[in-house]
C-alpha cells in the first residue's frame, strides 16, 4: 500500500512551498542564477550528497549509490501507465540520448527513469517501458518505502490516486508525480533541477558541456 499520509503531507507541502525552495536552492544569494552558460539546467550552488538508497534495476541487479558514479545522470519518476507526461518526457530524453551517442562511453551521460508503481510495474516491466524509447536508458524500482525516500532525497513526490472503480477494479488507479527531471553529478550528487517544458537540444547541450568539462569532485 502507499503511504497516503506520506503523499498528501509532500503534495501540500510542495503545492505551498516549492516555488520559494526553488529559488533557494537554486539560485545565488543576489538571485542571479548560479550557471548562465547552461541553457536549461538549473544548478545548486553546492552539490547534495544523497542519502542512502537502493533500489532495483531493470536487470535485477541493485542500483546504489556507487551506481551511479562516473557519470552525469539525468534523473526522472514516472510510471509505465502514465497516459502522456512519461511518455513525453521520456521520448523528449531519447533525442537528447541520440546526439550523446557519439561521446565517448566512459563520459556519456545517462538518463535514468525510476517507477513508483511497484504493484503494477516490475522492474523488468520498468526498464522494457524505458527501453523502448532508448535503448540505454536506465530503469529502477523499489518498494513504496524506497521509493518514498529516494524521492525525498531528489525534492519530488509522488502519491497514488484511487479511480472511481477502485474497490471493483484494484488496477483502477494513478499515480500522480513530479515532472521535473533531476540532476545528478559524477559523484552521485544532487547537482540541479531541469524544470518542463523540457527542450532535447537544450538538454543534449547542457548535458555534453557538463560531460566534457566537469568531473572534479
């Protein structure tokens, strides 16, 4: 079961407050935005080290922190019934991915789609889903607690929401999400924020720059 009070404490607490964390976390102190040579990409002014998490992989294998290094990683939640902002997102990633291709391996970075509807979404079915798009795209899911904090760690939530046949039709249900796609570095980091309407040339600019030109810790 999701934890409904999880949900409905995180959605009003970000319907309420997200606009002014926002601009907290990232922008600088004189407002201005902490990294105007990126087009799209909003950055912290420092990196958040992520607490731990574990979640699984499409492959069945764990996905860790220590996973994700080496890499800058775009970050999004969503669900394999989502009816238009997944698919959307996703297929918008999948033409930043494509100009990525011709980066070097070692560099390149990588999209990662976690689901939070672990009763109807394996992590198999997850990552055939994220597949489909791209064929590197990384897929994870978790148990709601797990998932819950991942989520957490990232500024998203997410909440399940009943379908008017729910009590005839256990599968008659939703789940609501944030659409923002999050910015992790090399180092596993929360780096920023890439906020919709999400542009793929942007994104595939930024992404390269960011690849090319920052792995410092």
């Amino acid at each position: 079961m999701f934890n409904r009070t999880f949900g409905y404490i995180l959605v009003a607490a970000l319907a309420a407050g997200l606009g002014l964390v926002a601009a907290h976390h990232f922008l600088g102190r004189d407002g201005a935005p902490a990294a105007t040579a990126l087009r799209t990409a909003t950055l912290l002014p420092q990196p958040r080290e992520l607490p731990a998490f574990n979640l699984r992989q499409s492959d069945g294998t764990p996905l860790v922190p220590g996973e994700l290094a080496g890499h800058w990683t775009l970050a999004f939640l969503g669900f394999t019934f989502c009816p238009d902002v997944c698919p959307t997102t996703l297929a918008q990633l999948s033409q930043a991915q494509k100009q990525w291709e011709a980066l070097p391996e070692a560099t390149r970075p990588r999209v990662l789609f976690v689901s939070v509807d672990p009763e109807r979404d394996t992590p198999a079915k997850a990552g055939e889903y994220a597949h489909a798009f791209h064929p590197d795209t990384l897929a994870a899911t978790a148990d709601v607690p797990a998932l819950e904090k991942f989520a957490t760690s990232l500024g998203f939530v997410f909440m399940k929401v009943p379908g008017k046949n729910i009590e005839q039709n256990p599968n008659d249900y939703s789940v609501d999400h944030s659409a923002n796609i999050a910015l992790l570095d090399p180092q596993g980091r929360l780096a920023g924020l890439i906020r919709p309407p999400f542009q793929p040339q942007a994104i595939a600019d930024d992404l390269a720059r960011l690849s090319g030109a920052d792995h410092a810790p």
